[in-house]
C-alpha cells in the first residue's frame, strides 16, 4: 500500500517531527520523551496549528514557544 501525502501534509510532519527532535535536545530529553511530554501538555495541538508560522521562525522561537504553552498547561518549569 503507498500512500501519497500531499505536499502541505508532507511538509507539516517533516516540520512537527523537526521541532520535536529541537526539544528534545534543548531539554535533555529523549525523542520519544519529548512526544509524550508534548502531547501531555498541549505541545502537540499547538505544533499542528500553528506549524505554518511557526516555520518561518527560527527554530529556537519554536522551541520557546512550545516550553510556554506546555508550562502554561501545567508542565514543568
């Protein structure tokens, strides 16, 4: 089975998974850490709504901005 994703939906995944990888690293966390803790906070929605403004700024922003939005939903500091 092969699926074709449009170039959008493509673009979206490379750019989520991207900034996962960047938070993870600037948090010493793994991968997989990362997603979950992420996902628990409200990291992910955030990510899969905003990505398109997301990623026209540097990755460091990106990063920043989702560490506030989780911590705002009650992550740690």
């Amino acid at each position: 089975m092969n699926i074709q994703l449009d170039e959008e939906t493509n673009n979206k995944i490379s750019f989520v998974t991207f900034i996962i990888e960047k938070f993870a690293s600037a948090y010493k966390m793994n991968r997989q850490a990362a997603y979950f803790y992420l996902k628990k906070y409200g990291g992910i929605d955030y990510l899969f709504k905003h990505w398109w403004a997301l990623h026209t700024d540097n990755p460091f922003w990106a990063v920043r901005d989702l560490y506030e939005v989780c911590y705002q939903n009650g992550g740690q500091k």
